[in-house]
C-alpha cells in the first residue's frame, strides 16, 4: 500500500490524468457543432452573402459551454490535487 501511495505522490498521477482529461475536454469544445438544424432563422451580418443560422449557433455555443465548465472542474481539480501532492 505504501508503495502504490509513493508511485501516485511520486509521479503526481492523479493531477497529470486531469489536467490532460482537462485539455481534452477545452480542445473538443473548440471544435463541436450542433448537428441540428430545428429552423432554419439566418441573419444576414455586414456582407450579404454572410449567414449566421442563429438556432444552429445557439445549439452549439450551449454544446461548448457543457464541454467548457467539464474542462474548469478538471482545471480546478488539477491544481486542488498539485496542491495536495497527488
């Protein structure tokens, strides 16, 4: 038991694997989209031929926001465990 304790302190296992699981989830946030396409709402922005589906962007920054506040915890919890040696 003491040894398998000295391996996780040593090599700081548990902090590494969420600062990693921490990374993954802010670089999928980055790069999901809403599949869905409930209605198709465009606003034309400042060129016309610039689209915005404003259902598919809402979809997708509220996709990004659940994957973002997942990538804070594991931040957090990353630094709580470098604070605690593990």
């Amino acid at each position: 038991m003491d040894i398998i304790f000295k391996l996780i302190s040593e090599y700081r296992i548990f902090s590494i694997s969420a600062g990693v699981l921490s990374a993954l989830y802010w670089l999928y946030s980055a790069f999901v989209t809403s599949k869905e396409k409930p209605h198709r709402v465009v606003l034309t922005m400042k060129e016309p031929d610039d689209k915005v589906d404003m259902h598919n962007f809402v979809l997708t920054a509220r996709l990004q926001a659940k994957y973002n506040s997942r990538a804070a915890l594991c931040a957090a919890a990353c630094a709580l465990l470098q604070i605690m040696g593990l």
